[in-house]
C-alpha cells in the first residue's frame, strides 16, 4: 500500500503480557522492532520472583479472567489448561506464544531503562540503558518508543497516626512472596481486593492469626458458577476467602483510625495486637523514566484530580485515546497506564497494538495536536466526574463502548461493520444466524478481532478463530458436526 511507513527502529520497553503483544503486532506489520525487558525471562509479573521490589503473581495465584476471555486474539491456551488458568500456565501461555511468533529473535533480556528523552535533534528518542551486570549505562536511538512497563510498578500505602511507633513490621503486598516467613505470626492485611484476599488465602495454615482491614467492603464472587464463565466483573475473585472468613481462619477489621506500639485502632477504639501488616492497597503506572517533555502526567494542570477524595496518589495521564503521546502520537505510545476497554489485558493490550500499528504504518491518521490535546482535556474533564465518587486504580477512557469501536475501526478489523447495521452486518446475520447470535450473545472472546478479513494492510486474520469462538461457547461448529 502507498504511504506505508515503517522504516526506523521501534523498541517496545517491557515485555509482559502488554509487550509481548505489542511486538508481535508490530512485528506482523513488517516494522523493525526490538522487544527489552530488565529480568532475564518474558511474561511480566506471570512469572513468579523472590524479587521484592517486583510485583509478580504468588505460586499460588490462579488467573480471574478465563482462558477463553483472557487470551491473546490468535493464540489460544492449550486444551489441558482449566476455564481459570494457574500462574504457570499463563507463564507458559507467554513462552509458548513467544516462541509460536518468533518474537526470541527480537526480544532483549537483562536490560533496564533508566531513562527515555528525545534526541538533541528532536528526531529520534534516547533510551538510556543498562545491560545486566554493567553500572555504565549506554544510550541508544530508535524512532519510535512503546511503553509497556507495568501498571503497578509503584506501591502506594496510605500513613497512619501512630505508625512510626509501631513496633511490628509493616510491608507492601508485592513484598509478600509466601507464607513461609510468617509462620506463627499474627498479620493483618490492610485493603480487600485481590491482592490481600489471594495474600490471606495463601497464609492459612502458617500465621497464628490472619486479619483483614477494609474501609468500604467488597462483593466476593468465586471463579466457578452454574453459568458460563464470567465476562465482565468488578470485585473480588476468590473461591476460598468465603470460606475462610466463615471458619474465622481469616478475621475482618474495620478500617484503621490510627497504629498503636503493638497494633492497629479500628472499630470504635478496639486494638488488635499484630506482628505484620501487610499493606495491599493498590500499585500504580511509574513514570520515573520519562523526561519532563515524554510524561503524559505533566501535560496540563491536574490539580483538581489529584486533589479529588478518590484519587489516592493515582497520577493522571493525558494520553489521545489513552494510548498516543498527543505531542508525539507519531512515536510514543503506551500500553499499562490506562485500563483499556476490557477487564481483560490480553484484549485490551493486542486490539490496541493493533491500532497502533495501524496509525504508525500510516494506515490510520490521527488528528492533529491541537485536536489530541482537546480530546484529552475531554478525557480529563469526563475521568474527574468518576474520581470525585470512586476510587479507581488506572485512568481510563470516558467511554469503554466507545473505545472499543475506535480501536477496531483503526485496526481494521471489520468488527464494527460485520456487527453493525450495514450491508455487511444484515449479510452476515442472514447467512450465518447461528454464530452471529452466538457472537453477540455468547462468551466475549479476543478472538472476534481476527475473525473478519481486515482492511487491506491492515491486521491479519486468523483462519482459526472461528473455530475457537464455537470452542469457547462449548459448541461444535456446524461445518464440524
Ligand atoms: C497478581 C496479579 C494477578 C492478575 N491477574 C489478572 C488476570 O487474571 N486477568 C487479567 O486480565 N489481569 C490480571 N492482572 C492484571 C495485570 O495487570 C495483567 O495480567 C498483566 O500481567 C499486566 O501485563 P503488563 O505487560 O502490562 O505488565 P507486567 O506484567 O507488569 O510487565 C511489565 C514488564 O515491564 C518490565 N519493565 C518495567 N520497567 C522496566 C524498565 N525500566 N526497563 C526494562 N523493563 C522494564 C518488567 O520487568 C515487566 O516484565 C493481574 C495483576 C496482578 C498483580
Ligand atoms: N488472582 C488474580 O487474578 C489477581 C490477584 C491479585 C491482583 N489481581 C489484579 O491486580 C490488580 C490490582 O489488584 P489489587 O488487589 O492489588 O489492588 P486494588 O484493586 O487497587 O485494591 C486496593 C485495595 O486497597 C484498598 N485501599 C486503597 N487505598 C486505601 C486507603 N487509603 N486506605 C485503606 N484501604 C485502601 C482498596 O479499598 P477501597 O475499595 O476502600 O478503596 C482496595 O481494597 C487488579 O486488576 C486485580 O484484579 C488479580
């Protein structure tokens, strides 16, 4: 196709789930890409470590997206892998992915970023970084940059009156990596989300007594119902803290008013005495590694944000579409920050590569800055009306719907016409009634975005994905039966 640019070298900064769909989508469009990552194996945090400043899944965690939801859009989980997959079996999900598209041939290892600055010139970006082992760091430049680091890079931890005179020990939840160093203990978890209910379950059997503190409650749902797997949900995901918390092996405090020298004040002045506190209570973006000009947290005043009841140390980002740079949306893109249109990473972070690749091969054009910008003062305006009612872990577009159809309008994925009210979607709906019902009433599966053919130098489509959308919904393909 004419006008197609994909000269130059992308370099796709972190390589979890996020990256790792990231390279393979701009690696399918025929761009010079190179994935690079500080630990020395992929997968992100669905690799286990006993690193404590790394976030990353306990052995004991099982994912609480399904496999049929929570996968990439080509590449599905291997039949043996349960509805909910273990950490282990996302772990080889990701390897097995990496090695199905190439993608070793084009991925760094051992190699932090410590800084990412345009050039001098204003042509090229600057990665500053460290081979393992090495303390000098070296500069190299590529064209364009995708960051993929990881929503929850920093901790945040609220401060109590009393804590500095607390005598116990107090962690973040990424510092907990089993329950071995709290046997016989007495440890309260503070928050109720899926940190601290996985991080409670997990401690049963070794710490002499477990608590956990929460605020404002939660709705506790297990993997499994009579019904198919779940789509879409808010809260906790947990098949044992029900039960725990019924025996009384798990015992629930009020929120902390202050610390005493041997515990925590909650529920009108009751102290319970513990050895540990684990503070659960949510991990954030990091964008320490961005200069002044490439941080979407420094475009713009966020005053009202960050001063709003809910916000909670959760920087604001003005992102176009909450995915480009608006400065730089012809090379700098980022894929973490912001929760995306599904609960599901796997879709959110392959349909917006997708995209990306689209608007970087020049396939798709943008509006101008001056547009962007707009769109993103639009986009602030529209997430202060959450913040200011709840509390929300990631940024987000005003519109999940809205989203979605803009990402496969520009990954040409043919979604929205097949689906729509055109020529296309009543074809489509006549000649093929039983799985288009099954598509719009059955499981939401990644796999719908490489059903269709897509626009010419578009996505590719994936042959497979009819069949795994049957698959999904537990039924046969008429061809098949
Ligand atoms: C315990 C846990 C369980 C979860 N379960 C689910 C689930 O079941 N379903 C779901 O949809 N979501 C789940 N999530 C949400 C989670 O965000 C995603 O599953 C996903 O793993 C995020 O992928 P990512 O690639 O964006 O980030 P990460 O997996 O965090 O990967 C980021 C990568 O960037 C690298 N990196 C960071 N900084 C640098 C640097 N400066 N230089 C070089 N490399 C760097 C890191 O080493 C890491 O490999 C879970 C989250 C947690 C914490
Ligand atoms: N098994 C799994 O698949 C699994 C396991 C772990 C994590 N995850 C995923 O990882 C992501 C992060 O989950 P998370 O549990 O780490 O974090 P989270 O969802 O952000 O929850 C943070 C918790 O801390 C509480 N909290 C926040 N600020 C507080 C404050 N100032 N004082 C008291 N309590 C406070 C919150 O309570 P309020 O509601 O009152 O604010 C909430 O209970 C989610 O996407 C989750 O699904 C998945």
């Amino acid at each position: 196709m004419e006008g197609q640019d994909t000269k130059g070298k992308i370099a796709v900064i972190g390589l979890g789930i996020s990256g790792l769909a990231a390279l393979k989508n701009l690696l399918e469009q025929g761009f010079d890409v190179v994935g690079i990552d500080r630990n020395d194996y992929i997968g992100g945090l669905w690799q286990f470590t006993e690193d404590k400043k790394q976030v990353s899944v306990l052995k004991t965690t099982i994912a609480n997206s399904s496999k049929q939801f929570g996968c990439f859009t080509d590449f599905p989980f291997s039949d043996d892998v349960p509805d909910y997959p273990t950490a282990l079996d996302v772990a080889k999900n990701l390897q097995d992915y990496a090695k199905r598209f190439d993608l070793f041939q084009h991925i760094r290892l051992g190699v932090n970023i410590s800084r990412i600055e345009r050039s001098k010139d204003g042509q090229k970006w600057d990665i500053h970084l460290n081979e393992k082992g090495e303390v000098k760091s070296k500069i190299e430049k590529v064209s364009k940059v995708l960051v993929c680091t990881g929503p929850w890079e920093r901790s945040h931890r609220p401060t109590y009156e009393g804590e500095a005179n607390y005598e116990g020990i107090m962690l973040v939840g990424k510092e907990y990596k089993g329950p071995a160093e709290f046997r016989d203990k007495r440890v309260l978890i503070v928050g109720m989300a899926n940190t601290a209910c996985d991080i409670a379950v997990d401690l049963v059997g070794a710490a002499k007594e477990i608590y956990i503190s929460h605020r404002s409650g939660t709705r506790i749902i297990p993997r499994m119902m009579d019904a198919p797997p779940f789509k879409n949900t808010l809260g906790v995901i947990n098949d044992h803290i029900t039960g725990r918390l019924s025996d009384g092996s798990v015992k629930l405090l009020g929120g902390i008013k202050r610390f005493s020298p041997h515990g925590v004040i909650s529920d009108g002045e009751k102290e319970t005495e513990v050895d540990v506190v684990i503070f659960c209570t949510g991990n954030y973006f990091d964008y320490s590694i961005l200069s002044h000009e490439a941080d979407p947290t420094k475009l713009g005043d966020s005053s009202e944000w960050d001063q709003a009841e809910h916000s909670n140390g959760l920087m604001y980002p003005r992102l176009y579409q909450t995915l480009f740079h608006p400065n730089f949306a012809e090379s700098l893109a980022f894929l973490g920050p912001c929760r995306g249109f599904s609960f599901a990473v796997h879709s959110n972070a392959d349909l917006a590569s997708q995209a990306i690749a689209q608007v970087w091969k020049g396939n798709y054009t943008l509006p101008d800055t001056t547009e962007r910008s707009e769109w993103c003062e639009k986009n602030y305006k529209a997430s202060l009306g959450v913040i200011k009612n709840w509390r929300t872990f990631r940024t987000g577009h005003f519109s999940a719907g809205e989203f979605e159809y803009w990402l496969n309008t520009v990954a040409g994925t043919q979604v929205n016409e097949y689906l729509g009210w055109g020529r296309k979607g009543w074809t489509f709906w006549w000649n093929d009634r039983e799985f288009y019902n099954l598509i719009v009433r059955g499981v939401n599966t990644p796999f719908l975005y490489r059903l269709f053919e897509g626009r010419e130098g578009g996505r590719k489509k994936w042959d497979g994905a009819r069949k795994e959308i049957w698959k999904a919904n537990g039924k046969v393909p008429p061809e098949d039966r």
